[in-house]
C-alpha cells in the first residue's frame, strides 16, 4: 500500500530546496531517478523503493486544486507548484519520510502540505531493517501489487484523478495484458476521466466495505482475491452477490448533461484542433474552456494552438487529453485526436453538472448542433441527461444510466447513408434538416431525459441508419 502526500507551494522547488526535502531520511538514504528522469526515489540502503517524489508542475487553472483536494484545502485560488511524492506503507517509516519531504518544501516555499496532518519538518530516521530485503519486482512508482494477472494501486485519497502516475500504471497493465485494479476505502470517488479508463474489461474500481470485504464500485459486484487477482465472488448457486453499500443512493436531486460526440476534419498544415470543443462550451455555459492537460490535475490554460501542436508532434499516435471549465459551472470533457485514412478525427465527451435548483440548457442544444454541423465537420453527436453529481464525481454506488435526449447526424453521414432514407425512420420521429438544403445535417429529438424508452427509440432509429448506409 502507499500513501499519497502532496506539497503545494507559491514557487517552484529548486534544486537546494527539493535537496533539503529528500535529507527527510538523513544522510543513509540513497536517491535515484525513475520514469525517463520524471521520478525521483528515495531508497532503503538496500534498494528498495520508499518515497517516489514526481517532477513540479503549476498548475495554473482556478479551482483545480479545490476539485481534486476538497474545498477545505488551504490554498490560495491562483497558480500553485503541485509537488507529489507516494510512500511505500511496506516500510513503516516510508510515510513520514514522505510528509517530512513535503513539509520541509511548504516550509521553505511558504506553501501548505496535503492532507496538512501528514505535514513534518522532522529527520526520519529508517529503524526498518529493509537492507536484506530484495526490492519489489520492477513495476511504476504507482503499482503496489505486480502480479502476472493484475496491477493493483492502493489509493487513499478522496478524489482518484487520472494522474500521470495512475496513467502509467494503466499503460503498463495494458501493455502486458494485465487488468488495472484500483483499491480505495468507499469513502472515496472516482474522475470521469478515471471512471473512463476503467470502464474497459478486465479493470477494476475494488471498493473496501466492512461488511462484505470488497466490491466492485462501478457494478456492485461482491469481489476476492483470487489467483493474484480481484474477481467476483460466487455464491453455492453460481451467481455473484451485490454489496448492499453499493445498492443505498439517494437521489438529491443534481444531474449531468452529456455530449458524445465525433467529428473529422481534413488533414493540412492550417487545422486547428480543439474549436470544436470550445464552440460546444459556449453554446452551453457562455465560456471557453478553463484548461487542459493530458493528465490531472488539469494545469494548462486553455489553449488550442498548444494542443494543436502536441497532437501533430505526436502523430500518426493519437493524442488523449482532458479539459475541464470554471469553477461556478462543472464541466469537463476528454478527447482524442486521431490521424486516419480520411483526415483527422476528434472523439469528445463533454459533461456538464447541475444541482437542483438549476436548469440544464436543453433549448441550447438544437443550435449547438447546427453549429457543428455546418461549421466543424460534425460527424454524429448524441445527446443524454442523468442523474448524477454536480461535481461530476462518480461515487461507489449505483447510479442510473443517462436517458438519451438528441441524436445528430453530420451532412457527410447523412449522405452516405442517403437523405431520403435517413430522414424517414420506422418511428414516430421527424428529424429537423440542418445546414445545407441540398446536404443537410439532421437531427433528430428523442425526450427530455426523462423517458427510458428513449433507448429503444435510439436503438431503432440507428439499426434503421447501418441498414441504409
């Protein structure tokens, strides 16, 4: 298991100071560099691992250290230097080593430690006899677990981010086709940049419950440790119990209003990535996007040119990336950019929150689309609402699927798959004609959210699109 601690200062740590932060341990300690030089380890004489310590970055978006942390965190709403450092709990001094580095870089810098309790200036000297102990086997700074069927990280905070160390870990259990097995107490959430990343078989979100030892947090599903991995458990009769943790939700009322969708663009020296997203922000909350990153916390303010250039560098590979908006409106969307046969394409999901008392611009939807359709190379977007946080945090309980509202097709699939065909579907729909007259885009109105048979609708309308195409 390991212990996250994370310094956050107003200046970026020097070398002197970063040097006065890894002398935590006193002078026995060894030091060396992980991940290409990104991680710096602070070792056991024996080599083994106790305190993995992440390059600064600034973050430079409002909020963003509040979304991740807790509204209590006592930090100054403006640009912060976010230093982490991970503790390894195999060796019991490993996380006040870890605390005592970052105190020592808050005290320095004039900034503040999280969680503030693990805060110490104190030389921590290592009483562990760990010399003789042969370090783990080799793996990222984030894997607790190694096994050949999974890569389990321990997390203990109350917001698990897709951070680059939880992205490594994800690259190296996809790389060795292994499953990503997250552990949390059930007192924690999850991003939705997180919730993606897991959403795929085999991974795992494995929620700690008092009553039943462990469940998945996304399906409720009873889990145990078996042949080096979490799997569902299975009763006499050959099915897996729900953790009744996972079953108690109660609905207060928030909501989200999600946007899926794909365009494609020709491939030349002059496109720029990114308008789509930003005209989708307006439509929907009046402001661009606040930033960007390709992990989180998001750090980078917005900006398409940048974005433009880090996925053209790093072509014919695609690029994900994450953008999030202003505090007072919760939204954020990922996206990837990928080079095709056919040009360049860009897969968005945007999400915005609502609370009770407030009304998700639905009206505003009909000329988003319009927008995108005439005006960035709309290929399809669909449109649903659920309920759900504000905060667009998913928590370790059941949540209702979204209700789909709106389903859009681009001019360029409309005439694919024909426009007399496309416009008169099997159903009680009449699509509303977008653009173009002699090559429209169309649109076709499925509910408010609140009808489930709104699935069945969608399912129709687009078996009825694949069979015209």
């Amino acid at each position: 298991m390991t212990k996250d601690v994370i310094a956050l200062t107003p200046e970026m740590p020097d070398i002197r100071t970063l040097l006065a932060g890894l002398y935590a341990g006193g002078p026995d300690l060894g030091i060396r560099s992980a991940a290409d030089g990104a991680v710096v380890q602070l070792c056991a004489p024996g080599g083994r691992s106790l305190v993995s310590i992440e390059a600064p970055i600034l973050i430079q978006v409002p909020g963003e250290t509040a979304r991740l942390l807790g509204t209590d965190t006592t930090v100054p709403d403006t640009s912060v230097w976010w230093t982490e450092a991970r503790a390894s709990t195999a060796v019991p001094e490993a996380e006040q080593l870890a605390g005592s580095f970052a105190g020592r870089l808050a005290t320095v810098l004039g900034g503040t430690v999280w969680p503030p309790e693990a805060a110490t200036t104190d030389v921590i000297p290592l009483t562990t006899e760990v010399a003789a102990t042969p370090p783990p086997d080799a793996a990222p700074p984030a894997v607790d677990v190694l096994t050949d069927k999974a890569v389990v990280v321990i997390q203990d905070r109350p917001v698990i981010a897709m951070t680059s160390w939880l992205a490594d870990a994800l690259r190296t259990a996809t790389a060795s086709d292994r499953t990503l097995q997250i552990v949390t107490p059930n007192t924690a959430c999850l991003t939705l940049p997180t919730r993606s990343a897991l959403g795929g078989h085999p991974n795992r979100w494995v929620v700690q419950d008092e009553k039943v030892g462990y469940y998945d947090g996304l399906s409720g599903a009873v889990l145990r440790w078996q042949d080096g991995a979490f799997a569902p458990a299975r009763s006499k009769a050959g099915t897996t119990p729900v953790a009744e943790a996972f079953a108690n939700n109660a609905d207060n009322g928030d909501c989200q209003l999600i946007l899926s969708l794909r365009t494609q663009h020709p491939a030349d020296e002059h496109l720029v990535l990114g308008r789509t997203l930003v005209t989708a922000w307006h439509h929907l909350t009046g402001t661009p996007p606040a930033g960007w990153s390709t992990a989180e916390p998001v750090n980078l303010p917005w900006s398409t040119r940048q974005l433009t250039d880090l996925a053209r560098n790093r072509a014919p590979d695609p690029t994900w990336l994450i953008a999030i908006g202003h505090p007072d409106r919760p939204a954020l969307a990922t996206l990837r950019i990928t080079r095709t046969t056919a040009g360049v394409e860009e897969d968005i999901a945007l999400t915005l929150g609502y609370g009770e008392a407030e009304t998700p611009p639905l009206d505003a939807i009909e000329p988003l689309t319009e927008a995108l359709a005439t005006e960035h190379n709309l290929t399809t977007m669909l449109t649903s609402l659920r309920p759900a946080r504000r905060d667009l945090t998913i928590p370790p309980h059941f949540e209702p699927s979204p209700n789909p509202i709106a389903f859009t097709l681009g001019a360029e699939a409309v005439h694919d798959i024909g426009l007399p065909h496309a416009r008169r579907p099997p159903l009680n729909l009449t699509p509303t004609q977008l653009g173009s007259a002699a090559r429209p885009a169309l649109h076709y109105s499925l509910g408010d959210g609140t009808a489930p048979q709104a699935w069945t609708t969608l399912r129709q309308l687009t078996q009825h699109l694949r069979l015209g195409s």
